[in-house]
C-alpha cells in the first residue's frame, strides 16, 4: 500500500510486472512517484528511476511483492521478465566501469571474451562429465573396464577435440567471416597429419619451418581465423558475383593456410612460449608465494581495466597442452577475497540495507558469481575492495606455493569458480585448492574488518 501510494495511486499504474529481483512498474506520470520516499521503506534495496521503475527487493521478495501490488492495487500484473543486476548501484557501478573500456587493449579483449563466452557452457558441462569419471575412478578403479564408462569419459573428452574448430568457427564470426571458413582455420593449427611429416619442413623463399600439430596454440587460432576472414572480404571485392561460391572460399583457403602455415604458426609458437614462461614458469613455479600473492590480489584490477579476457585463451592453451591450466585457481582466489571482505562488512555495519545485499549475494559469492559483491558492495566503497584484493593474495600464494613445490593444482577447464571449481581440480589436488579458498576468505575478512570499513562509508551508496 505504502508503495502505491508513493508512485501516485493506482491511477498513475499503467503495467507492472516482476523480475527475479524487481517490481517494474510503468508510470503514466513519472513526476507524481516519490523516488526518495520509495527508497526509505523497509525491504526496499534501491529504486531504478528510468523508463520504467524498478524497486529492487532482492531474489525470492519480488514475485511475493508483485502479488501483494496486485491486491492492494486491484490489477493485473504482466508476467515475469528475465531480469539483471541485483541492486541499482550495482548496476550504475558497474556500467560506469564498461563505459571507461574503450582503449584499444580493451577492445581487442573484448573481441576475445565475445569469441570465449558461448563456449564456456560446453567447457563446463565436459568438465563436470570429467570431474563425475574421476570420483567413479576413485571408488571403483576397475570401473575402467566398463564400456558404458568408458562412453561416459569419451563425452568428457569433446570439448578438448573440437576445441579449435568451435573458437576458429566464433572467431570469424566476430571478424566478419564465414564461420565455416573459420572453423577450418581453427583445424589446421591442430591438424593431425602434421604430426606424420616425420621431420620434413615446409619450404618458402627465406623461411624453412618444421611443422607440428599445435603449433601456434590457441592464440594462433585466433590470428589464422582473423586472417582468413580478411582474406576473404578482399576477395570477395575483386571476385565476381557469379564465382563467388566456387573462388572466394578455394582462394580464402588456400592463401590463408600459406600464411597460417609460414607466418602465423610460428610467430604465435614464440608468443604463447613468451606468455606461458612469465605466468607460469617464472610468476607461478619460480615466483611460488610472491608471484601467487600478486596474481590474485591484481586480478581483479585487471578486471576493472577490461583486459582479464586476454588471458582466456592462455587458459585454454595450457588445458589443451597438459590438461589443465594451473592459473585459473590462482585467479579464482581473487573471488574468495571478496567473499571474505562481504561478510567482514556485514558484521560490522549496522545499515539493514548494506546487510540485506550482502546476504542476498554472498550465497553465490561462494559459488563463484562474484559482480554482485564487486559492483554493489566493494567497489562503490572502494576501501573494502582493496582489502578484498590484498586479503585475495593470501589464497593465491598459498596455491602457488603447492604448485611450486608439492605439484600442480589445476583446473582441468574454466567457467567454473568459486567452490565449484572443487569438482574440476586435476591430480587430487582439490583439497589444496580449497584451502587457499579458505586462505582467502580469512584474508579478506581479517583485512577488511581491520582496516577496510567504517559506516561513515555510506555515504558512497546513497
């Protein structure tokens, strides 16, 4: 009622429905709502005052709230919408970040996370497929002799397979090209029969290359699809309409395996090579404590800057040349400090609505879906998300220590965070990595109960 009365009455209701976490609500009168009145009520988490009004309660509050409107105001509501952020600062906050993301690095990146993204499901599902033939094997290690499980594993295994082709086939697509054409790009760094030249090089005028399948890696994929589409929209301008079928994708083809073949495998071989030193022999197995310490606690700076994504296809480099990729672990622990510094504010606030943000995000905090913490609680408090950085660190370097001296912790595929990540870790090391997990939750909560928070703070969110 209280909230009818301070949008106008139900006069001023033309629509209203709900998301996961709103009212929506469609004023015939904007002027007559009282945003700030709205706002002071009780339950009420933050008012999105735009084209259509939406009061933020938080998951599982908005369809009950939604049914009350509907008896108190005596309408109809529409059906409920799919839905966003979890809280209107969260949502400002975190466009305000994407708004600055427009240098050229950040742009290029983007490129990257567009072509990574959609796979990410079919790198979790396999993964989890993997992650359920492990612990099968550990209960039942003559399981392996079973047909059915060995099908089961096999399923495990297609994304590993296909991996080039899916990212040659996004790639061209975010580069203007076919994506068929792509896919074959994608192939050729992986071709099989590269293995069988039994030493033979590939001969050009002033380049004489050994050839090997992999060669170039997964950032070598990027580059042969790029080039491929290029070719092929240059072609396209000089070719005939009536040819076009038959001579721009047998040209495309041709001159783009020269030029993978002679130039881009192996410059990306030395890119990948120079990469793969510097992250992980010198930061991870030489740097162990320091180099974890400052690859947690920076990563999610590098999130802010729009430039995380260009690690993406390191990840899938490292998983395709060992199994899996031992920075990501590192790197989740940048999450669990968040986590941590959430629930420190949490004790120490008295503000019911900060808590009821914190509690509304924290349980998939745990799980790995870090924005709502980042965008709606840390960052427009700024003290607290460097505490959460710098408390992140400690899991990190806890992890990397393992990893430099105990063996590996891995994650045998991304897209999984948090606690999950539990599920996928390679080697039996899981134990390990939920301890710098742990390492990080006590970090950032320690930190910032320390020196991270006071309520004065708050006035930043209003």
């Amino acid at each position: 009622g209280e909230i009818l009365a301070l949008c106008g009455g139900k006069e001023n209701i033309s629509a209203f429905t709900n998301c996961m976490t709103r009212l929506r609500l469609d004023l015939i009168d904007k002027t007559k709502a009282d945003v700030a009145g709205i706002k002071k009520l009780d339950g009420i988490l933050g008012v999105v005052d735009g084209r259509q009004m939406q009061i933020v309660v938080g998951p599982g509050h908005a369809q009950r709230l939604r049914e009350a409107f509907e008896k108190v105001s005596g309408i109809l509501g529409g059906a409920p919408v799919e839905e966003g952020e979890i809280k209107d600062v969260a949502a400002d906050m975190k466009a305000k970040i994407k708004a600055q993301q427009k240098g050229a690095a950040q742009n290029l990146f983007r490129h990257v996370g567009n072509i990574f993204l959609p796979l990410i499901p079919g790198f979790i599902a396999c993964g989890l497929v993997i992650a359920i033939c492990n612990v099968l094997k550990m209960i039942d290690a003559g399981i392996v002799a079973n047909p059915w499980f060995n099908l089961f594993a096999a399923i495990g295994s297609i994304m590993a397979g296909i991996m080039a082709v899916v990212i040659g086939f996004n790639s061209a697509r975010e580069f203007g090209g076919s994506a068929i054409l792509g896919a074959i790009a994608g192939a050729l760094i992986y071709l099989p029969q590269l293995n069988g030249l039994d030493g033979q090089t590939l001969t050009i005028p002033l380049i004489s290359i050994t050839l090997k399948a992999g060669y170039g890696g997964v950032v070598g994929v990027l580059a042969s699809a790029a080039a491929f589409a290029k070719i092929e929209g240059l072609v396209r301008k000089i070719v005939p309409a009536w040819l076009d079928l038959f001579l721009v994708p047998l040209i495309t083809v041709i001159a783009g395996s020269i030029i993978t073949f002679a130039l881009i495998m192996p410059i990306c071989a030395v890119l990948m090579d120079i990469i793969t030193f510097i992250l992980v022999d010198f930061a991870l197995k030489t740097g162990g404590i320091v180099g974890g310490y400052i690859l947690s606690a920076t990563f999610l700076p590098l999130v802010m800057l729009g430039i995380h994504q260009g690690l993406v296809p390191i990840h899938a480099q490292l998983i395709a040349e060992h199994g899996y990729t031992v920075l990501l672990p590192v790197l989740a622990c940048a999450g669990a400090g968040q986590v941590g510094m959430a629930i420190a504010v949490y004790v120490k606030t008295k503000d019911k609505k900060l808590r009821q943000i914190i509690s509304s995000s924290l349980p998939i905090g745990f799980l790995g879906i870090g924005e709502p913490l980042i965008y709606g609680v840390s960052l427009p408090l700024f003290y607290p998300f460097i505490t959460a950085c710098l408390g992140a660190g400690f899991g990190g370097a806890l992890i990397a220590f393992v990893t430099s001296r105990i063996g590996d912790v891995g994650a045998t595929t991304f897209g999984l965070s948090g606690i999950l990540m539990a599920a996928i870790i390679a080697n039996k090391m899981w134990i390990w990595y939920l301890l710098g997990l742990v390492a990080a939750y006590i970090g950032g909560f320690v930190l910032t109960f320390l020196f991270g928070y006071k309520d004065e703070y708050l006035e930043r969110l209003r």
